[in-house]
C-alpha cells in the first residue's frame, strides 16, 4: 500500500512485511523529512512552509491510522489462529476476510480462490477437460442432456436420454450432480469407464477418452441430419438465424464462419438471437459488433483509476447489405447488451423483445498468487453509443435510463410459462437425438410458437418485401 501527499516527494510505505519490525509512521516521517529538505533547498516563502507543515502532518496522521487498522486486522488474526474453540487454517482466515473486504463492493466483484481457479478459467475460455457431455439429475438417476457434437462423448454414441449408472465402479444413483461431474473429469488423454443404461433397457460399457472440449456458443436454428446446425430459420426466404448463448473467446470466429455460410448461399434477412446471454468477453462483444457496423463508436468504458477507451468499428469485412433483428430478453446481459445497444444506436439492427438485465460494469481479471487465483474487480462502466448509461444501479427505477429497450413498437413480453416453453423448444433444438436412429423426437415442444421470433420475421418480411 502506498499512500501519496498532495505533492511529490512526501509518501509512505507501510508493509506487512515490516510491521513488526519498523512503524509506518516512523517511515512516513523519514520520507517526510527528505521531502522537507528538498523544500529548504527550492527556499518557499514562509506560507507554503505552514502549508508543507500541515500536508506532512496530516499524512503523518493518515498512516499512523492505517498502521492502527493493520494492527487491529492482525490482532484478530492471531487471536483467532490461537484461541478460536476448534483449529482454522490461517488460509481459511485470510480467504474469509478477502470475502469480508469485496462484500463492501458490487455483486460482481469476487475473489476466486485456488480450488476454484481452473473452473473459472474455464468458464472464461469455454473451454474444459472431459468428455463433452451434458447431465442432469432426472428422478435420482444421471442422465444425458446432450452430447456435444465431435466430443468423446458424441463419438462414443452416447445419446440424448441415456442414464449413465456407473462412472467406474461407482453406482452413480444418489451422487449429486456436481460430484458426478467431478467423477467424470480428469486429465486430458485418460480413460473413464461408463455403464450406459439405454431407453430401451438394454445396457452397455463404453470407455471413454477425456479430451479439451470446447462449448459451443453459436447455435443455429435446429440440427442437421449429421448433427451439424442449420443457420436458417427460412432458407426459401433466406432468412437467417444465429443464437449465441455466451461470449467467449471463438464465439466472433464462429459466428464469422456462420455468416460467410450464409452470405455465400444468398442470405437477404438475419436474425441475432441475444436472449438469456449472460455476456461474456468484452472483446468478443466489440468484434462482433464489428461484424455489422463499418464505423462509428460501438462502445466507451470509464473508471476511477483507468483511463477512458474507446472502440470504433471498422469498415474492413463488415457484413451489409440485410435487414436485422437482435431479440433481446429480461435475461440479457453485459456484453449482450453491448451489442444490441450499438445496433440499435447505429441503426443496423432493431431490438425485438424485453428490456435487457441492465449490466454495464466491467471486471478485470487481476492473477494473484501467480496465477493459483484471481480477483474479479469492477473497475469501470461502459455507455453505449449515444452516451447513454447501461448499468442499473441499486434503487434505479423502470423510468430511470438503464439496459437496452426494445425499439418503439417493438416490445413483446412474454410471462413465467411463455419463458418456460421457450427454454423447452431451445433445448429440444440443441439435442443431438439422432445416432441410434431409434430415438423419439420430443413433442414437449412440437407446438410451442416464439412470440418474440415471430415478430422479428414478421418484421423482416416487411423489409423484404418494399
């Protein structure tokens, strides 16, 4: 910690380090004194003497209070290592009073400690080791969601409704879920052995090799016969579709792969489907927006000790020439938000659906202890185009300015059971069902019609045709 006077020269290091050895008052003084000194040396006139006198002063004091606090911190410390009524590690003691220390701060300021580290950078990277497999708990019994396409899993024919009853040699009836998924990880390049009860009774063992597995975040409209998506909601229209469900680092480089795709077979219309998109890198957000705009301000950030940037798009491979719609939900967040506010503000796209979650912080990464762990630090605020701020602060109101709103007209709300379905009809679209070539479709589904969805065609239809 370095606490600096109003003028250069006068500053004090108290460390940890020394706190036993040395005051931090005492080294206030001495850095004090040399800045007296080199005052002395400039002659001030009597009055700037009397002001120096009270700077030094008053940071003298400012120390001496930090040393105070310091002291107190470590007193508890001990006295809690040494007398607390049952032993607690002094990592334990020090991790919790990190918690202690950010709870002061915005929810999304966070510590995360070593065994939680890999699971974070994960998260970051979407990328992982394992199989590349889907689960869930469904009546006390692990069973599949979805592989995901080209994983050990999907290669492996494990399917959509599978129950796998044994990781190993472990009966996996009564594990939670989050130690079945620990079971099943492990380092890359070994072999895990499954027992696979399928729908029809029959069961089976499958090893099967963990490898790097990386999440898919840019969905299309339903699957393929091989698995693969199909990008268009109406390919007679030429409509397309594109869901991102995160932002991670591929998601710019495949969503690019996906609208070459489409470009190249004709595409007039497209639809961004933001919605439940929690955000994710900021850079993904700002190459994406890229994408559509070929100049102007796509996003600004501010903040207390960094200084104000901004990005500008870019003409360079832009895609044109469309009528586009972002959908947008009460669940869309962050770098979502970033992206459909630049859209809209530039007039490239029109926002279709709810308003959006209201997140416009920015967290920085900062590694600690080499790397073993991490602070997740709000830092700045980012505004959209306009200027306008995207944040929703404690006790803001709906008539406040916050999130992205739909644009004038365009606002289709959707209640608890909508929002259920449609969380329904989106996972039955990501399902890879199909490798046995014996399994049921599911109706769950079959007649549910997206309200939101349908506007935005609704919409591009009309632009089509004039």
């Amino acid at each position: 910690m370095t606490i600096f006077s109003q003028r250069p020269g006068v500053f004090c290091t108290p460390t940890i380090g020394l706190l036993f050895a040395v005051s931090s008052v005492g080294i206030c003084f001495f850095a004090v004194s040399s800045a007296k000194a080199q005052a002395v040396d400039v002659q001030p006139e009597p009055g700037q003497q009397v002001a120096i006198a009270d700077e030094d002063s008053a940071a003298a004091q400012v120390a001496a209070d930090d040393y105070e606090l310091l002291r107190l911190f470590i007193d508890t410390l001990d006295e809690v290592e040494r007398n607390y009524v049952k032993p607690i590690s002094r990592r334990e003691l020090m991790e919790a009073a990190i918690d202690g220390v950010l709870s002061k701060l915005d929810v999304y300021s966070d510590y995360i400690p070593p065994d939680e580290f890999d699971e974070f950078s994960r998260d970051v990277t979407n990328e992982f080791g394992g199989l590349g497999i889907q689960v869930t708990m469904e009546n006390g019994e692990l069973t599949v969601i979805s592989p995901l396409i080209g994983t050990p899993a999907y290669e492996a024919g494990i399917v959509a409704g599978d129950v796998i009853t044994k990781i190993g040699d472990s009966e996996t009836k009564g594990m939670d879920l989050s130690g079945a998924i620990r079971a099943m990880k492990g380092p890359v390049n070994t072999a895990v052995n499954l027992t696979i009860r399928k729908r029809n009774g029959s069961e089976k063992q499958v090893s099967v090799t963990r490898e790097i597995v990386r999440i898919e975040t840019v969905l299309g409209y339903q699957r393929q016969a091989d698995d693969n998506w199909s990008f268009w909601f109406d390919q007679d229209r030429k409509i397309g579709y594109v869901r991102i469900t995160a932002f991670s680092q591929q998601t710019d480089a495949d969503l690019k792969q996906a609208l070459d795709t489409l470009k190249a077979d004709g595409m007039k219309a497209f639809v961004l489907d933001l919605r439940f998109n929690p955000g994710g890198l900021l850079t993904s957000a700002i190459a994406i927006s890229d994408m559509f705009l070929s100049e102007g301000r796509i996003v600004s950030t501010s903040g207390r000790n960094i200084a104000e940037e901004a990005w500008d798009a870019h003409s360079e491979g832009t895609f044109t020439g469309f009528p586009m719609v972002v959908l947008v939900n009460q669940y869309s967040a962050s770098a979502s938000e970033i992206v459909s506010a630049a859209l809209q503000d530039h007039d490239r796209a029109v926002v279709i659906g709810q308003r959006t979650w209201g997140k416009g912080s920015v967290q920085r990464v900062i590694d600690l202890q080499a790397g073993k762990s991490a602070l997740k630090l709000t830092t700045a605020s980012y505004h959209r185009p306009n200027g306008h701020n995207i944040h929703r602060f404690p006790g803001a109101t709906d008539e406040d300015e916050w999130g992205v709103s739909p644009n004038t007209g365009y606002e289709v709300r959707m209640n608890d059971y909508q929002i259920g379905r449609l969380l329904t009809w989106q996972q039955d679209r990501f399902l890879i069902k199909n490798q046995d070539g014996n399994e049921e479709e599911s109706d769950r589904s079959s007649n549910f019609r997206d309200p939101q969805l349908r506007k935005a065609v609704e919409y591009l239809e009309s632009k089509l045709e004039q």
